[in-house]
C-alpha cells in the first residue's frame, strides 16, 4: 500500500487535509481511496459567503472536491498506462442494481452513492440511504411538493403552482451569493416511482426517480436515481465546471446526498 498525506496551511480553498492511498489488486489494477477535510470558513472571500449561507455547502464541496481529485488521480494514472478513455452516447436512467444484504453494514454508517461513467461522462448518479421512520410517513413527506421540492435542490425554497392528474408543478429558487437560481419542475407520482423534471430555468432537462421500500416496520430504504448538469445554471458555475466537469460530477452527488439527509430530517419531524 501506498500512503500520501497533504495538509493545506492555507489558500483559496481553506485550511483541511488530503489523503490518498493505493491498495494494489492484481498486476493491472489498483483500489484507489481519497480522504478529504476542508473548511470553507476559512477559504477565499466566495467560498467563505457560500458556507455562511448554507451548512450543507461545507459538506457538498468537500464531497465534490475529493470526487474530483479522485477521477483527475484514475484519469492521469489510465493515461499513462496507455488506457483509452471509451466514449458513447448518454443512456438512459436505470434504476440501481445493488445487493442489498452486502451494502447492509454500509448502510448502517451513512449513504452510498454510484456513479455510472462513460469515459469522462457521468449517464447517471444513483443515492441509497436508510431512514430510520416508517414508510408511510416518508411518503409523506416526499408527497409534501413544497417540503421536498425545497430539499432537491439543498437550500432553496419551493412553492407549489397548480396540482392536477396526479402532476404538481412548482417553482424553486435558492438564494446563494452569486450563484442564486430559480426554475419549475413538475411532479408526478405512480404506485411505485416519484419523478421530478426540470421544466424551466435552472436545471432545466434535469430528471429524478425515486423508489421508497420498507426495510421493516421502522425503517425505509431511499433508492434515488438522476441526471442533471450544474453547468446549466448560473454563469460562475458554469465557468467552474467548464475547467473541471470533475468537480461538477461530484456535484451532483452532493446534491442526491444532501437530499437523502433533508428526507430524513424532515421525515423525522
């Protein structure tokens, strides 16, 4: 095993500390594994507003910032084996397939998040995570559109515009320092499945299914599946992404996270 650690004294991006460790599986492959903590609070003047305005941004960044370091450290590594990097058209959204009773002890410490690639391209982010609450009342909270519209997008508010058929339309807007954002998603729920889709606005083309599951009396399973780029958004993000589409794909896993924890706080109400 291989062992680097890094500590920021610090910079733009706060004080916090790197580590990186390389477990060898066989003669062609490696586990890699990235550890990372950074406060924002003390970073350059944006990144310090952001975390002010919202806790769960310290958390995002941090997710984000180690997801990219991470793909960029596989990327270059893959380089220099000589490993094309392969390509293909976007496919589309499948629910997760995962053994449940392997993921079990997982489970039990936090949630899990999968990352279907193509090459540099994200297909989809997949989120599952265990709610300590009966499922009806998880239900609940996920047919609230004006509760769970707001945790979609971590720190926004939502309104509910019209409810008809099934369909609840609603707008949202997040109000963040130089990155304040708006738009309309509608919703629609069947027996099984909660789809979202982002009509309008920021996001706009964004679409997300979730799947709610008993895993006893107490105890739901949240099995959420996505596809949505940052980068159609404001334009300081979109310049961010345009450098590192890396740090954009751990956005949008910060985002399915930070949802899960809102569901289950909300949930817990």
């Amino acid at each position: 095993m291989s062992r680097i650690t890094i500590d920021s004294d610090e910079g733009d991006m706060g004080r916090g500390r790197f580590s990186i460790r390389v477990y060898p599986q066989s003669p062609k492959s490696s586990l890699l594994l990235v550890s990372m903590r950074l406060d924002l609070r003390e970073a350059n003047y944006v990144a310090r507003q952001m975390a002010k305005a919202a806790r769960s941004i310290n958390r995002s960044a941090n997710l984000s910032l180690t997801l990219s370091m991470a793909l960029h450290l596989r990327q270059e590594a893959e380089r220099r084996a000589g490993i094309a990097q392969p390509k293909g058209p976007l496919r589309g959204l499948d629910k997760p397939a995962f053994d449940l009773r392997a993921l079990a002890s997982m489970l039990s410490r936090g949630d899990l998040l999968f990352f279907n690639m193509t090459g540099d391209q994200l297909n989809q982010v997949s989120v599952v995570g265990a709610i300590d609450q009966p499922l009806e009342k998880v239900q609940a909270t996920t047919r609230d559109a004006n509760s769970f519209g707001s945790a979609l997008v971590p720190g926004s508010e939502a309104k509910v515009v019209s409810q008809a058929d099934g369909i609840t339309l609603f707008d949202w807007s997040i109000n963040l320092p130089l990155v304040g954002v708006s738009g309309r998603m509608r919703m629609k729920e069947n027996d099984k499945q909660l789809a979202i889709d982002a009509t309008s606005g920021a996001l706009k083309g964004g679409r997300w299914l979730f799947e709610l599951a008993p895993l006893g009396p107490k105890v739901t399973l949240v099995t959420g599946w996505a596809r949505f780029d940052f980068s159609n958004s404001t334009w300081l993000l979109e310049k961010i992404l345009n450098a590192d589409p890396y740090f954009g794909v751990g956005m949008t896993g910060a985002s399915e996270v930070m949802l899960v924890r809102a569901l289950r706080s909300r949930s817990a109400k």
